[in-house]
C-alpha cells in the first residue's frame, strides 16, 4: 500500500485518476491533513514527520508527500518512519535540471525557495546548471484557497502562456497540473503528479529507482 499525504483534497481524485490509468493494482491511502502548512509554519517540523510517522505505521510501504513546500521535511522523515519517503516533485525536478532555462510558475510564495532548491539539488548531482527564473502567478493561491479552482487554473494557465525566452515551464505544485491543458504554448510544460506517483508506486513495489531515492 502506498500512503499519499495531502494538504488539500483536490489531489485525491487527481492520483486516484492517475492510478487507474498507470498504475492499476496499486493500494493508494489518502490522508488529507488541511492543517498542515500552518502547522508546520507554527511549530516547525514535528507536525509533518509525525504525520508521515502515522502513514508508514498504518501499513504503508512508501509514502508520497504531494504537498511542494514540505516536500523536503516529509523526506527527512524517513529514518524516522522506516518506509521510503518522497516528495512528488523531486522527479519533476530532475528532469528541469538537465535543460539550460527553467521557468518556474508557482502559485504560493513559500512553494517558490523550495522548488528552486530541489533543482539546484538535482542539479547539481548531474553537473548541470540551469538558468531559472521565477513567475508567482498573482491571485491564485486566493483563488485556490476559496475554492475557485477554475478561475485558479485559468490564472496559471494565462502565466505559462506568459512565459518567454525558456525551454520549459514547470509547473511548482501539484495542484496547478490542470493548467497544463488550458495553456496554449507551444513550450513543454512540466507537472508533478505523474512522475511523482511513478516514482511512488515503485518504491511501494520495492523497485525503486533513482528519481525515487532519497538522497
């Protein structure tokens, strides 16, 4: 069984949608904790190493943290859980450190450092150097936050087609994944989701592989 902590349940279909389509056979657990983020701004790390505690205790033989800004704290989790620990965005990330110019669309000001971050991490450990530059999408997280997810990804989609002078746009947190089909582009568009329930759903198998360990 793998265990995918949320802090919104708009990405319980999303997964859901994906495991039928990829990964069908595969045990999903979906624990929505809202509280989360502000707990975590609060009183630091221990609300989301807890939760990931719980998660691996209850039977997971992997966790997929599907929140970007707490990616990093649910990964160093993982010692203490026994389980492997992912972020979903870490895959996402690999594959923008191999190009020369990233631009990376975010809808919530806290998701921007750590993305950034996770890109600087992976590239550094394939000896690249991408150029990135950063777009926080004005009003989204509001929208997002009221419930409003069309306006939301109308918003982001309007940001991706935006951009100029890059080789991608990636997309900062799974929640945007959507916006990808309302842009009109022609750049290539990268998102979460897939590549982070991928990489998952084989460190549940315990078949995990590169984009899937924990560094």
């Amino acid at each position: 069984m793998l265990a995918l902590l949320h802090t919104s349940p708009v990405h319980v279909p999303v997964f859901e949608a994906l495991r039928d389509r990829h990964h069908p056979g595969t045990a999903l657990r979906h624990l929505v904790r809202e509280d989360l983020l502000a707990r975590a701004r609060n009183e630091g790390t221990g609300p989301v190493a807890g939760a990931v505690a719980a998660a691996a205790a209850g039977g997971a033989r992997a966790v997929l943290c599907t929140c970007s800004t707490l990616g990093a704290v649910a990964e160093a989790a993982a010692a203490r859980a026994g389980v492997p620990v992912l972020r979903v965005d870490r895959p996402m990330a690999a594959a923008a450190a191999r190009l020369e110019r990233v631009a990376v669309v975010a809808a919530l000001a806290a998701t921007v450092g750590p993305t950034v971050a996770l890109i600087r991490e992976e590239a550094a450990r394939s000896r690249t150097d991408p150029r990135l530059r950063t777009h926080l999408v004005p009003g989204a997280w509001h929208r997002f936050a009221s419930g409003d997810r069309e306006g939301y990804l109308d918003a982001v989609a309007r940001a991706v087609d935006a951009v100029r002078d890059a080789d991608a746009v990636l997309l900062a947190q799974a929640s945007m994944a959507d916006a990808a089909e309302r842009a009109r582009t022609a750049l290539p568009v990268l998102s979460s989701p897939a590549s982070g329930l991928r990489a998952a759903a084989r460190a549940a198998s315990g078949a995990a592989g590169p984009s899937s360990a924990r560094p």
